[in-house]
C-alpha cells in the first residue's frame, strides 16, 4: 500500500501523557508498510509553525488527529479541549486536501458530537488498528468508507456511526513502540503507557469506559504484554502506567501477567502504575503484583457508604473496602483512593460518612471529585436524555454532552466543595479534583506546580508525586 498518513498527537497538557493510542494505530500501519509520519504537538512551542512545515511540499493521504481528552473532566474548570481540535483541524483544512481523520478514547465516548463540532472528514470509534488499514485501501482506491465497521463519517449533512467491531488483541502484533519518542516522554516525567487488556464489563452509572471500550473484556496475551514491555526497556524506558480501566479485571488474567513479568526476570526492572477495583483483590495478587515490579495503584472506591455505592452501580460493599485497606497495609503497598462525590441520592451526611471512614481507615491518600461528568449511552446519560435530574445538571440542564456536562446532587447545596472542604478540616491526605493552579488539587491537565516538582527530578504516577510533596 502506498499514499502516506501524518499522525498528530494534539494533547498538549502538561505534564505530557504518552500517546499510545495513536502509536498503537501507527505501528499497524507501519506493518502493512504505509509511510507515517508524526507530528508530536506536545513537543511543539508554535503549534501553526510546526503544521506548516510538516505540510509543506508533503501532501498526505490522511492526516489523523487524535482526541484523547474531551475535556479535563472536572467540575470546576470545566476545561473542554473541543474548541482546540476543532482549531487544529481548520488549520489542517487550510493547509492541505487531505482527508482529516479523528480517533481516541475521547472521540470514541462522544464521536458524533465530536465530528459535527470540529468538521473533520471522518473518525474511528473505538479499536482503530484494522479499521486504519481498511479506510486506507478504500481512499486509496477511490472506494466509499461508508460500510466499515467503527467508521464515523457524513452522509448527505448528516453524522452516521457504523456499529462496532472489536479486534481480537490475539492476532495483533506485538507493538514495537518506536514512532514516538517515547524517552522523551520519560525525560518529561511521563509515564509510558501499555495495555494488558480492553475493555470493561462493570456497570457504574458513570463511566465513559465501556462506551469508549467495550463492556466485554478482550486480554492480550500476558507474553505479548511482557515482550511489549521487554522492546521498551531495552529503549530505556522504565516508568508505566498500565492503561487498562481496571487491572484487576479479571484477576486470573492479571496474576497471570504478573507472573509472566516475573518469570521474564523484568519484575525488579520496571515500575508500573494503574488502576484497580477494590474488589477482586487478594493476598496473591499483591504479592504477585509487588514482585512484577508494580510502584502503586489507584482504587476507584468511589464512596464509603453502602447505599450510595449501590446507586452509582458499584459492585463492592464498604465490607470489603475495610478488608481491602487491612490487605493492602499487611502487603504495604502503595495506593491511593479516587472517591466520587455528588451522585444521584448523595447527601451531606454520605459526604461526612465516606470523608469520616477513609480518615479512619487511614488511607495514605484518597482523591475527591465532586460532580460527576454525565456522557451519553452511560445510565446515567441515559436517565438524563429522558429529562430527569434536571435540577443538579452544570452548567445547565438541556446543554449537550460534550459542553462539559455534570450531575451534582442538589442536597449538596449550592457549594460542594465547601461542604467537602469542612469534612476534610484540612486533613492533607485529601486531594480535590480542582482548578490545577489550587494547592491539594489532583486535575493533572496543565498543573504548572506537578511540572515543576517533575523539573526538580520526581518521578511515578502524578499522584504519587504529590503524596510525596505533601509528604503523606
Ligand atoms: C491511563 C490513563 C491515564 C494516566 C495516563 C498515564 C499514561 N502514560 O498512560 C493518567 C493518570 C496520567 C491520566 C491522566 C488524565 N486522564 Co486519563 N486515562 C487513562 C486511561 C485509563 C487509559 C488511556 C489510554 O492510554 N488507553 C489506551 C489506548 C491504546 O487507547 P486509545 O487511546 O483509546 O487508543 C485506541 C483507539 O482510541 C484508537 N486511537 C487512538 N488515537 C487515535 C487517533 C486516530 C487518528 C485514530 C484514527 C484512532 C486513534 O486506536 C487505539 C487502538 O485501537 C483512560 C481510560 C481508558 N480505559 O482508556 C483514561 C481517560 C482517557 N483519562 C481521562 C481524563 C479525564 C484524564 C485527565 C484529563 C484527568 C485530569 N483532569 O487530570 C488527565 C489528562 C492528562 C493528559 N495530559 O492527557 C478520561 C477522558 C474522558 C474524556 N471525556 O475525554 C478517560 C477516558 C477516563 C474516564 N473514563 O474518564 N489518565
């Protein structure tokens, strides 16, 4: 195949994020021998300037943008990051003929909405690597695109979205990471970010996951994972962030890529973050998580009552989040607490309560944000698009999706963090997902204070960083 593709990352948040997404869908095109180039925003001081110059003399194919961000996902900034890819693709547009492709997690959780805002030709929702190569032969051949699977495209003014197709992560080579400057990224205190599976079957009212990815969990192959990360070694990489919704999910497959690391004798060589359920998790697989060289891990716990983890869709109990912190200090693991506050029944006295127990359970630190973002085809998304709520929906009810949108439950009053702020009485082992500029928040889009303690040498999750800052 010829007829080249220019990839551009365009999240330029700082501290920076890998983009592996879009090295991921590179590398397949690579394989099936399509020239790519890349253009890396985040290491770009005159975005315009550096367009420009890759566009010059060079008339691509296709040129694809990555969306992994739609916004910074926070209530008190309410920070979209739309208005900027839609200003990249215009710039695109003025600058060549090629066709303008959108893909990511963030384009997968809204991508119609996404494609009528920034006038892009087309995306891709969700797994991106054969669909790439398909949408490539058909632009190359002249064909229409209209019958591929994932494909989000216009027909006659309208936005249509083809059904979904996953790919089976069996058969996908192994990436071989070299199409970003992945060492660079490390140098900038990023970590580099590697999947062992996709997708999520849990059914929170919330999450954007299973839209983006699936609700059926697809595994990769723990040695293809082991070899992935064996490739990034060898290039010098040594800090990750598992990119997996929830590691633990299944635990069987997690334990088994623990051990695969283990048995590869890469365990005291690589340090890995990521994200975990409370439930299951077991004595094995910390030990066996200690062992593969796992640096800390955040627990999406959500709340500490039972009634208002049963309505946000959780399947664990406060039971066994007491159970999960006696394991986690027995293994003297490294971890955190995300809690979620503000979902629908919520009230001040679940707000004191969960506050009142992560004290007394002595969580190293626990993260609180409050307001949740509402995204269509989540149930709480559906429940809204059928005009409930309206009362507790910012900035307004009847604003789309991708405004940013979010439910705070009105028995909060009119000021939640406030509220939150006088359970937490100053407590310094509580971080709030505020304006990044406010000391003690955890929004890491753009936190010139997470860069700075990174310029000073920090390193690991961003979280981590500022637990040791906070020296907690
Ligand atoms: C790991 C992770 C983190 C880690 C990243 C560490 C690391 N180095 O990887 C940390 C903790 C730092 C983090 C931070 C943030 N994160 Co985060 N993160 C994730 C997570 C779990 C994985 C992302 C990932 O890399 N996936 C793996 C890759 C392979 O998948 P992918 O990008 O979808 O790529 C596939 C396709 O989409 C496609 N594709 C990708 N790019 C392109 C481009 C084109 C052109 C095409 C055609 C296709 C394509 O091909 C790929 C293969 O099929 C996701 C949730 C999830 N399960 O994905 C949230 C998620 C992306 N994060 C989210 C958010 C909000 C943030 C923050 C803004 C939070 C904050 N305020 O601080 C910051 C932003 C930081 C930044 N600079 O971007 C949200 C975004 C939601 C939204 N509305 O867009 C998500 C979806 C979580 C959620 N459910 O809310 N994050």
């Amino acid at each position: 195949m010829t007829g080249s593709f220019l990839l551009i990352n365009t999240n330029v948040a700082q501290p920076p994020v890998s983009p592996v997404g879009l090295e991921y869908i590179g590398e397949a095109l690579v394989e099936a021998k399509v020239p790519v180039q890349i253009l890396d925003l985040s290491f770009e001081t005159d975005w315009k300037a550096a367009l420009a110059r890759e566009l010059k003399d060079n008339e691509p194919l296709v040129v694809g943008l990555s969306v992994r961000n739609t916004d910074d996902c926070c209530f008190a900034t309410r920070k979209s990051f739309l208005p900027w890819i839609r200003e990249v693709v215009t710039e695109v547009r003025r600058l060549t003929q090629a066709f303008i492709l959108l893909g990511g997690v963030g384009f997968s959780v809204m991508p119609e909405a996404i494609l009528r805002l920034t006038q892009a030709d087309a995306g891709i929702a969700g797994d991106s690597e054969e669909v790439v190569l398909a949408l490539t032969k058909c632009l190359m051949n002249g064909e229409g695109i209209s019958h591929l699977p994932n494909i989000v495209y216009w027909r006659e003014g309208q936005t249509v979205c083809n059904p979904r197709v996953d790919v089976d992560l069996h058969h996908l080579p192994v990436p071989r990471r070299r199409l970003f400057d992945n060492r660079r990224y490390e140098d900038l205190g990023a970590m580099v970010g590697i999947e062992t599976k996709r997708g999520c079957s849990q059914q929170c009212i919330f999450c954007a996951d299973p839209v983006a990815k699936g609700s059926s969990m697809r595994l990769r192959p723990p040695l293809k994972v082991v070899q992935e990360f064996q490739d990034l070694l060898t290039q010098g990489i040594s800090w990750f962030h598992l990119c997996d919704s929830e590691f633990n999910l299944p635990i069987a497959h997690a334990k088994d890529v623990c051990r695969a690391i283990i048995e590869a004798g890469l365990g005291n060589k690589l340090r890995w973050y990521g994200y975990c359920s409370p439930m299951p998790f077991d004595h094995e697989l910390a030990g066996l998580m200690k062992r593969a060289g796992c640096a800390g891990i955040n627990f999406g716990v959500d709340s500490l009552c039972d009634e208002q983890l049963s309505r946000l869709g959780r399947s664990h109990s406060t039971g066994d989040i007491h159970r999960l912190v006696r394991l986690l200090k027995q293994e003297g693991l490294n971890y955190m607490f995300d809690l979620l506050i503000g979902g629908p029944g919520e009230t001040k006295e679940t707000v004191r309560v969960t506050i009142d127990r992560v004290k007394e359970l002595n969580v190293p630190l626990a993260g609180i944000a409050a307001g949740i973002r509402v995204y269509p085809d989540t149930p709480l998304g559906k429940t809204i698009a059928q005009d409930s709520f309206n009362e507790a929906l910012y900035p307004a009810a009847g604003c789309p999706f991708h405004e940013p949108l979010f439910y705070l439950s009105p028995s909060l009053g009119s000021d939640a963090s406030a509220l939150i702020n006088e359970f937490v009485a100053g407590d310094q082992r509580f971080l709030l997902l505020s304006s990044p500029a406010e000391e003690g928040s955890y929004n890491y889009a753009d936190d010139e204070v997470l860069c700075q303690l990174i310029r000073e040498g920090a390193r690991g999750a961003y979280w981590d960083i500022i637990r040791q800052h906070r020296k907690v």
